[in-house]
C-alpha cells in the first residue's frame, strides 16, 4: 500500500480508534498468602475474610487513558506497555519502571497516563502504608486492527520478521515440518526462538499422530524451559507462555495426568484472573480445563465454581457451551452438603 494512502487511511480511523487500556492490579509472584482457587472452597474462608479486612489493598478512584502517540498512529502500528510503579501512603504513583514495550513512544505515553493516577492507599489495621510492585498493561490498539502473535519488542532479543518466515515457509507435511524445526532447533541460540520452535513442534507432533501426547508433553516442556530464562513480564513472553500453559493441559488431561494438570493451571489462573496481561480466549480454555481437572481430582467445589466461572467468560466472548452447565451440575450433585 502506497504510504500517504495508507497514512490518511489511518488518520480516518481516529474517531474509531480504541484505546485498550486496561490494569491489572496484581504484584505478580507476590500472591498473598492465603489466596486460593476460589475462597468458597477454603475452609478457613471467613477467618481470612477477617484479615482482608485489616489488610485491604489500594483502590483506583482516578485513571486517564493515555494519549496515542501520533508516530505510531501515522503508522498504524499497535503495542502494549508493562509498567510497575510505588503506590503512596497518599495515593500518588511514583518510581514508574517500564518493564516491557513495544516501542519508546508507547513507553512514554503509557508513564504519562499512569503518572496521574490516584488511590485510595493500601491500609493496613487503618493505616495507610506504601505499596510497591504494582503492575499494568497499558494497551494501544486500532480498531479493526490484530497485532497477531508476535509484537515487537524493545526488551526482548528476537527476530520476529525470521520467525514470520519460518512459519511461513514450514512445509504442509507435518514430517518434513517436523524434520525442518529439529534442524533449526539444533543450530538456534536465541531462547525465545527456541520457545517457538518447540511450540511448532507440538503442533507437528499432533497432526502425525493426535494420540501421540507424551512427544507434544516434551517439545511443550522444552518451550516452557527456554520461556522461564526469559523476562516474565515481557509481553510476547507471557502470549506464549500462555499459549505453551493452555496446550500443556490439554495433553495432560489426555494423558489422564489431572492432578499435574491441577497443580499447573492454579498458580497460572490464579494470576491471569487478576490482571488482563493474558488473552480471554485462552483465559476461558484453561478455565474449563481446570475445572475437568479438579472433577477429575475429586474436587467438585472447585470445579463447580470452575465451570461456573467459564460460563461467565464465555457469554463475555460470545461462546455459548451448553454442555459447561451439565458439567457445574453434576459438580454440584457431588459437592459435600
């Protein structure tokens, strides 16, 4: 496309321009102590209600989405920005750390957005107290627009151009792609391309033999090894680590391994409920997932409230799985009275 054409293409959309902005307000790998899958099924349920209490975390009573830069716009281009900021004892948002972007100018509108937030203090006992390690994502997106599954990246070493073509040129035979990925694998240096190569792989594995999930298990393992040497808070690190969470249940519920399934998607879930840093499509697989997994496991609480969840984001994403209510009934007919 012609790029003044595309430049006032652009510039058309501005009045259809959707900002994505969205927070998650969870300090990741900070999870309070007594956080479970649903706080219904904990048995100590009302005694940590009582401690919520006396500990209650910052409210937001002040946002403002953050201005679209023009560069980026003129170029049609989309991105997402990680930051993690201090809360005050009054409010305010200081030490604003970016900690994964899509470019220079994303970064510097998402601090300035962010920069004028206020709260209301995390309190402890009634005491208003600092609170560090807050994260959000700051979401640029264009109407009608897909970022796709690789958006560049400022703090993250790879080639998403290489990647693009490889993909592109795999062959259709699922062997020879097979065959193809074991022969970059074994000269390939970079971790997050290793990640995606063996990601590749899983997919190869299944269209040469669906039953064959011990092989997808192991290429999912190597790609969630080489993702875990990675920055965490990167966006396209956390897409396919997503991605990798959401097929590796999959195969372990396959395998009839639920427990390991269980014990794999609870710290994940756990995390992606509280921010928006995951996909929703992927949100509501793994959801489902766990809650076959935990009826699996004898857990018909969780899965009740597993199930009951799911539906809910499947009305949000407008899927509607009439078997999911079946399934939350029987979990309830299992439920300790």
């Amino acid at each position: 496309m012609d790029e003044n054409i595309r430049v006032r293409t652009i510039k058309k959309q501005i009045q259809r321009l959707v900002l994505g902005f969205f927070w998650g307000m969870l300090a990741l790998g900070n999870l309070n102590a007594h956080e479970t899958m649903f706080e219904q099924c904990h048995e100590g349920h009302p005694l940590h209600r009582n401690e919520d209490t006396n500990n209650r975390p910052p409210v937001a009573i002040f946002t403002q989405p953050p201005i679209y830069p023009k560069r980026e716009l003129n170029r049609g281009r989309e991105g997402a920005v990680i930051v993690e900021y201090t809360i005050t004892k009054d409010g305010e948002v200081k030490d604003i750390k970016v900690l994964s972007s899509t470019s220079t100018a994303f970064s510097v509108a998402a601090k300035q957005a962010v920069k004028k937030f206020k709260y209301e203090p995390r309190k402890i006992d009634g005491n208003p107290v600092e609170d560090e390690g807050w994260k959000h994502k700051v979401s640029f997106k264009l109407d009608g627009e897909d970022s796709g599954i690789f958006m560049d990246s400022e703090t993250l070493d790879f080639n998403p151009a290489e990647l693009t073509k490889i993909i592109n040129k795999l062959s259709r035979n699922p062997q020879k792609a097979l065959t193809k990925l074991k022969a970059l694998l074994e000269e390939e240096k970079n971790e997050f391309h290793i990640a995606i190569l063996n990601f590749l792989m899983t997919h190869q594995y299944f269209e040469i033999d669906p039953a064959a999930s011990q092989e997808q298990l192991q290429s999912l393992e190597r790609s969630m090894l080489a993702l875990e040497k990675l920055d965490q808070n990167e966006i396209n690190v956390i897409n396919l680590k997503s991605m990798v969470t959401n097929r590796m249940s999959h195969s372990l519920l396959d395998e009839k391994k639920n427990k390991e399934a269980k014990m794999l998607l609870e710290p994940f879930l756990l995390s992606a409920w509280s921010n928006n840093f995951v996909r929703p499509s992927f949100i509501y697989n793994m959801t489902i997932n766990y809650a076959i997994a935990a009826y699996n496991t004898a857990d018909y609480c969780s899965a009740f409230y597993g199930f009951e969840r799911a539906i809910k984001q499947g009305k949000a994403l407008s899927i509607n799985n009439p078997n999911l209510e079946g399934h939350k009934e029987a979990a309830r007919k299992n439920m300790s009275p």
